[in-house]
C-alpha cells in the first residue's frame, strides 16, 4: 500500500520555465524529434536553483522533467489518429496524464549566462514550468535493444 | 516567466505503488542496475487506473516516475563520496531533489492479474508512490552516443 500520510504531501515547485517556439497544445510537434530541424530551446533555472547546475557541462543529453499545465484532463483511453483502437494513456505519450509530468531527453548545447541552458528536441508549450534536469546516462537510461509494442510500426525518428 | 497562476495548482495523485527488496534509502543500490542479478520488483496500479494500462504488453521497457517520499530535503550541491568536488544536484541522480520525483527505465516482464507489472531494474523503497508510467521509446528516448560528463571515470553498467 501507499503511505498515505505521506502521498498527500506532494509539494512541486517549479526551478524555472521552459522556452520553446509553441504557443498553444495544437502547435506542439507530436515529439520533439519530429520537426526537422529540430529548433533551439532554452530552459531558465530560477536563481534560488542555478547552484544545482554544477558540473552540468559535459553531459551531452539531460532528460527535463516538466509540468503540462496547458494540457485537457486526464484520459485513460482514446484512439489516437493514426490508430484503429483505444489504448491505454500508459501505453502512450500523450500529455493527458493522471500526473501531467512531461519527460524529454533533449541535446544539451551549453550555457547562455549562468540560469539557461540551450536545448533541443522539446516538445511542449512556450512557458512550461520545468520540474527537474536529470543528466542522462547512457548507463541506466539507454535501451537501444527495446521493443515499442503497438507503437512500433507507428514511430518514427527524424533527426 | 512561467505561468504563476497555474504554477500553484499541480496536485499530484498516486496511480499506484512500488513494490522493492529495499526498506530503507541506505538499502537502496546506487541505480537499478547495480545488483546482478536486479531482484523482480512489481508496481501495482489502483484499480481507477487500470483501464490505462491497456496495449502495454508488447513494450521491452518502460520509464517509472514516482514520488521519493522518503528521502532528506533538498541538497541543491553535495560531494559524491567517490569524487573529489562539488557536483550540483541537476549534474546527478541523487534523489535531495527540489521535486523528489524519481525516473528509472525498467525492464517490463509481463502482467500479474490486471493491475501488477513485474519490472526489473528499480532502484527506490518499497511502497514509493507510483507517479506515472511511459512507454520507453527508442525513437525519442535512447541515445547510445551521448556522453556523461563528470560521471564518465564513475559510471558502470552491470546487467
């Protein structure tokens, strides 16, 4: 079971605020490897957290999680567009999440002063607040043998 | 900016809960890949979000988020204990988050009933509330060629 006392204390706090060229969920690119070329983001770290950017230099690729405050309720099931049948939202990527927490692994292009970092391959809305920078490692993140299930003649990957 | 308005209204809710050999964060391995072999652990959804959960077998892997309810505050810089220096908190893994949300990729080895998945390759205490689960997608999420930064001398990959 979950602690229950515990679950109800889930305070977020954004760390900053995710720039990117989309203004509304419509303009969003089904993933951030679909436009080609794929645009310069950026992501400000709010002052109280630019400290926890220490030795950030030297990662090539961070996965951001992020806060989909933009996106319509929850919805367990839907068909997508490109599909014939319901599927689960935990089989998908679609932003409308019981937990709208967006999960990126964009390329890292360096620092603009010491609060923003130069990104690439994000997905969502101009603003969004950002949650979290992970470094991403090759170690434990990568899975190049992985199957995608139903998604699998549906995916694509642009670079 | 980020939106302020909304920015206060991100209430998370627990889709389920983790289900590990480890009972407390001193127990816990350094990532889920550390123990060889990784020990089967489960993540069970609530019955409201079963339905979520529908076309997820085919998938080899699958990324976790869930809520480290159990760890100190936020440390927003510490030194490693198998390094020499300072590293800011977004340059690691460690969970003294500002949002203790964990991520781990796990490997999916099928259902129990219709609400248990067993997984591999967890890293967190057993009952963590289970935030959120994503298809792992090798179109957006691997890359095999990314580079590690400080941690490459430290990074080890045991499978």
């Amino acid at each position: 079971m979950a602690r229950a006392a515990d679950v109800e204390m889930m305070p977020l706090r954004p760390i900053g605020t995710l720039h990117t060229p989309w203004r509304s969920v419509a303009e969003c690119p089904r993933n951030g490897r679909q436009p080609d070329p794929a645009p310069l983001c950026t992501a400000t770290v709010l002052p109280d957290y630019i400290e926890g950017l220490r030795s950030i230099e030297g990662f090539s690729h961070l996965i951001l999680l992020y806060w989909m405050d933009q996106v319509k309720s929850p919805e367990l099931s839907f068909t997508p567009p490109f599909d014939a049948q319901p599927r689960g939202i935990f089989s998908t990527r679609s932003p409308r999440r019981p937990n709208p927490i967006g999960l990126s692994v964009v390329a890292f292009e360096g620092m603009t002063g010491t609060d923003t970092l130069k990104v690439r391959f994000l997905d969502c809305i101009d603003g969004t607040p950002l949650l979290d920078i992970k470094p991403y490692l090759k170690t434990t993140d990568c899975e190049p043998a992985s199957t995608m299930g139903w998604l699998e003649q549906h995916a694509t990957r642009r670079r």
